[in-house]
C-alpha cells in the first residue's frame, strides 16, 4: 500500500507567510537607513530566499516519513512564492504609494530623461516620441513595481524548488 502524501498548503501558508514578513522587514530596514540595493543585498536576498523554501521543503519532507517527490517540491517552491510574493507585492504597492511616494517621483523623471535621450538619438516621429513618452509613465507605477515584485519572488522560488527538489527527492 503506497503512503498519502501530506498537503503543501499548510507548509505552503506558514513558510509563504514568514517569507512575505521578511521581504516586508527588508525594504522597510533599506527604506528607513535610506540604503540603496546593491549586489551584496540581492545575494544576501536570494541566499535567504532559498534557505526559506529549503526549510520548508525539507520540514515537509521530514513530516511525510522522509518521501517527497519533485512535482511536490517544485509546487512547495511555487506556493511559498507566491503567497510570500502576494503579501510582499501588496506591501509593495502601499509602500510605494503612501510612504515612498517621492521614489515613483524620482523613477519617472529618470525614466522620462531616459526615453528624450532616446528620441532624441533614435531621432523617432512625433507619433513614436509620443507612444514612446506614454509607456515610460506605465512603468513607474506602485501596481506595476509590486507586480513585477510578485513575478520575480514566483520565478525565483520556482527555480529554487526545482533544484532543491532534484536534490531532495526519492528516486
């Protein structure tokens, strides 16, 4: 008799929710020493990323007698992304919209600078400086900036479950 697999959604909320709860304390500690993300932070990031989803993975595996599959791990991966990435994305869109609003300010006069040196060297039309000028100011919203938080921590955690997954799994 082949054993039931536990349910990721438990280990999915409780991992997802301390990741989002990290990535909250981390823009907020960047925002309030008014620090600047560098490379040294995003490894940082990413190794405290994986670790998460390493935990959850291997507390998951130890709970369900010492049996996980990849199609599991990979879904871990993916659930704890995105519940981490929902919560992270929406603080996100607060953040930026109500205690950081000087950032999408700042953001959009650079890209805005940006895209007249490009018209300018592209030497485009009217019609393509003005499609081109409009689409600059979508970019630098708090929705788009939280959901392309959310699609980078879903990409990333995915990638982590897959090669924690390889890794972890019983053949």
């Amino acid at each position: 008799m082949q054993q039931e697999d536990l349910p990721v959604k438990p280990y999915a909320i409780n991992y997802g929710v301390i990741f989002g709860a990290y990535s909250i304390l981390m823009l907020v500690l960047l925002y309030a020493f008014n620090y600047e993300t560098n490379t040294v932070i995003s490894v940082l990031n990413f190794i405290i990323t994986a670790a998460i989803v390493w935990y959850a993975i291997h507390v998951y595996k130890i709970d369900n007698g010492g049996q996980i599959d990849l199609t599991t791990a990979i879904k871990m991966g993916l659930a704890v992304g995105v519940i981490g990435g929902l919560i992270y994305g929406f603080y996100t869109y607060i953040h930026y919209e109500l205690v950081e609003p000087e950032y999408i300010t700042e953001m959009k006069t650079g890209m805005e600078a940006e895209m007249e040196a490009q018209i300018e060297q592209q030497q485009m039309s009217a019609e393509e400086a003005e499609m081109t000028r409009n689409m600059s100011g979508v970019f630098a919203s708090p929705f788009v900036l939280g959901t392309i938080s959310l699609l980078s921590i879903i990409f990333k955690t995915f990638l982590v479950g897959l090669i924690v997954g390889m890794i972890k799994r019983n053949n």
